[in-house]
C-alpha cells in the first residue's frame, strides 16, 4: 500500500516536471517568436501529426530501425561471444584490450568518417551501432563472468556438469544484471550513433537523411518531430528488448 | 577399490593444516571424519574432490564420478529444487523421479519455489539429494545435516541410508549420533601443534 503510494506520488511528480518543461518551452519560444530558433512544442506535434500522412514516414522508420537494430544484435551476439572467450583465455583478453580501448575512446564521428570511405551507405548506420555497442557489452559480460561465484563453479567442477548446462544454470542467471544494464546502456547508444552515421553519410530513405534535409533547409520544425520519433523509437524498443530479455529468463529459471 | 592416503601434506602460507596424514576410505562403505574445528577436515576432503591441490603425499583410488554436500549448499539461487536437482542428473533420470526423491525428504510443497525462498533445513535437503541423485561413485559431504531440526535430521538420515546404495560415502561431521545412526568407520583427526593424527576409533557397522 505504502509503496504503491510512493510509486504514484513519483509518477505525478514526473508528470508535473514534464508539463512544467513544455510550459517553459512554449513560453521561451514564445518571447524569442522566431521559428526558425525554438520552434513551439504545439507547432511540434502538429508536424509531428502531418508526418505521419507523408508517403516516406513509416519507410524512413523502417530503414533506419532495421540497421540500427541489426548492429546492436550483432554488437550484442559479438561482444558476448567475445566475452565469453576472454573469460576462458586471459591471452585473449590481452589481445582484445587495444581494440576495445580505441573503439571506446575514438570519437564516433571519425569512425563515421572512416567508414564512409570503407563502407556503402546501406551498412554504415549499422557498421557504426555495432561498433558503439561492442564495447559496452563486452566489458560488461566479461565482468559478469569473471564476479561468477567460484563456488558454484567448483561445485560444477566436482559434478562433472557439462558446458551447456554450466551456461544455463551458472552463467546466465549470474549474468542477467549485467546483461540488462549493458543492453539498456547501448541501445541508446546505437541510435545515437547510427542515427548520426546517417546524418553524417546522408544515407538515402533514412531518418538521417530527414534531418540533414531540416538542417539544409532550416526547419527546426521537422528536426524536432523526427527527433521525437527517434526518442520514441529508442525507448519503445529498449522495453521491448529489455521485456524480451526478463522474459526469456523467468522462461529459463522454470527449466 | 579402496581410497588409500599415504603421507598427505598441505599448507596455507605458514600455516599447516595437514601433515603425514594417512588413512584408507573402504569402497562402498560409509566413513565419518571427525574431529575439532580447523583440524583439517574439510581441506582433506576438498583434496579428495580436486578442488584444492596437495603439497606433499599420495592418493589413490578416488573415483572419477562424484558428488558433494558442500558445507555451503551451493545450489542455483534462482532455479527450483526440481531444476538443482536435475543440473547434475543424466538425461535418463526423469522428473518424476527426482519430484519423488524430493518429496521423500518432505519437500512436497515447496519443490517448484526458487531454492533462494527456501528455509536452511530445506536448502540443505535440495543439496543433499542433489549429491545423492548424481550418478556417482563416490560422496562427499560437509556436515551435511548442519541446520536441520531433531525430527528432520533423523527424517533426512535415513533417507540418506535408504538411497546410498553402494556407494562409498564420506561424512565430515562434529556429531557422533550421526556415525551412529548410520554406521560405518570412524576417523578421528586431532590437531597437535602443526601435525595432525588420525586413528580410526571405532566401527559401527
């Protein structure tokens, strides 16, 4: 009762932040009356009403959601794997280290510009949200697996459990928070990246591309909606992923 | 074939914990080691698993399937009792089997909860079936009856009599109506400075 109490006064006092940010929007835009430098909220959500209408709305969304997401699942499936080998080869997590220290330090912008030389434009936005996400995920399985309860292992050891089962049953369940806190973390980052790899490589039929054509032909009200379309792109799938996930592990905790 | 310890050592640092330590495990019998606190008990068996290595000595005999009660239960925290059970179980081994064995300890209702909302006594019992339902020669275990109440340790001991078969088990324990109740050889360790001596002191069979 009590904490059901707290969670609605939190929910509220959410909402009260949000609305009194759009009032403070609609007021700024307002006195500054000048479109072209802080467009309204309202003048916002109607063109974020009449881009739904256009004929190349859903096919932008679609161009860019598939890339980006198909990087961060490689990212996902690569940086674990990766992991997973540097766990059980500490020679492999020597060789591995310069690669992860320069994706994780170089700027984002010159590995676009790298690729651009490299890479189509179809592979960019992915090429890009991969190699954000690898990183993120490979430090964060690789520490999972290495704070793995050395008891349970022996335990394992003592039984002679095999390696399929040692994952199900040991590895997995101990890696679930860093798992989740890692995917939560990148997928925000492969949008960003890949949603500026577009920008950058102006990739034809992407959301990208729209908001390149916002700043070329300056209007600041198309660079907000689509930016609320990506926002909401980013979190709705970051929950379902994040809903998949939890799911597919009460699924193996009834195994 | 008999486990047969000659002239065993180990050392933590400056610290020994065993040395010249001999002593024979009968196969296929029960044998309890006993013996005060820090005397060496449960690094002697974790030698005999493998999980800690000798300094000095011989072993011979240990075979190559085991199975454990570790003095911690040591079980999947998120996964049932069914599930703990079934992690170190061959294929062969049906559910029902393990639900029954499981429910023989009196485990009835609480086998399908995560064994992480279980009481001690009953993570303890998981463990202990756990190590039984295991294909192996060979069992150790720690203190296995360690948190459980008079009715349920005497419950839990015979269970254990009942299901051993012909497997050669060996008991760390501080509790003398254990060796009792469930016959076998005794080892007695003593700690005498830095050695420790064994003698066996009796045999209940």
């Amino acid at each position: 009762m009590m904490i059901s109490t707290i969670l609605n006064r939190n929910r509220i006092e959410k909402i009260a932040s949000v609305v009194f940010a759009l009032i403070v929007w609609q007021a700024s835009a307002m006195l500054i009356g000048e479109s072209l430098l802080l467009v309204t909220p309202i003048a916002v959500v109607k063109r974020l009403f009449s881009l739904f209408t256009e004929a190349d709305f859903f096919t932008s969304i679609g161009y860019s959601f598939l890339r980006i997401v198909a990087g961060f699942l490689i990212g996902l499936v690569a940086g674990s794997l990766m992991a997973a080998i540097a766990g059980k080869f500490h020679l492999a997590e020597i060789m591995f280290w310069p690669f992860i220290a320069t994706i994780k330090s170089v700027p984002v912008a010159s590995f676009i510009i790298l690729c651009l030389i490299w890479l189509s434009m179809g592979t960019l936005s992915s090429f890009i949200s991969f190699l954000m996400v690898l990183p993120i995920i490979y430090s964060n399985v690789l520490q999972g697996i290495k704070s793995t309860d050395k008891k349970l292992l022996e335990m394992a050891e003592v039984f002679r459990v095999g390696l399929f089962r040692r994952i199900v049953f040991i590895y997995m369940p101990q890696l679930k928070p860093y798992l989740i806190s890692a995917c939560s973390v990148a997928m925000g980052l492969a949008w960003k990246s890949g949603i500026a790899a577009e920008v950058i490589g102006v990739s034809n039929g992407s959301i990208g591309e729209k908001l390149y054509e916002a700043k070329i032909y300056y209007t600041t009200a198309d660079l907000f909606a689509w930016t609320v379309v990506i926002v909401v792109l980013s979190i709705g799938f970051e929950k379902l992923f994040l809903y998949v996930i939890k799911k597919f592990y009460a699924r193996l905790e009834r195994l | 074939m008999d486990i047969v310890i000659s002239d065993l050592s180990k050392s933590y640092g400056e610290k020994i914990v065993l040395e010249g330590f001999s002593a024979i495990i009968p196969e296929k019998k029960m044998t309890f080691i006993m013996g005060p606190s820090g005397c060496g008990k449960t690094t002697l068996i974790n030698i005999l698993m493998g999980l800690v290595d000798k300094d000095n000595g011989t072993i011979t005999g240990v075979p190559a399937r085991k199975s454990a009660v570790f003095q911690e239960d040591r079980l999947c925290e998120s996964f049932n009792a069914v599930s703990n059970v079934r992690l170190v179980c061959d294929n062969k081994v049906k559910n029902q089997e393990i639900i029954l064995n499981l429910e023989k300890i009196g485990l009835n209702d609480h086998m399908l909860k995560p064994v992480i909302e279980l009481s001690g006594g009953m993570r303890r019992r998981v463990a202990l079936v756990r190590a039984i339902m295991a294909g192996s020669d060979i069992i150790f275990m720690d203190e296995p009856f360690k948190g459980l109440d008079e009715k349920t340790k005497e419950k839990t001991m015979q269970y254990v009599a009942d299901n051993i078969g012909n497997k050669t088990v060996l008991i760390v324990t501080h509790d003398i109506d254990e060796a009792n109740f469930l016959g076998g050889k005794i080892i007695e360790m003593e700690h005498s400075g830095s050695v420790t001596y064994y003698n066996y002191n009796s045999s209940i069979d």
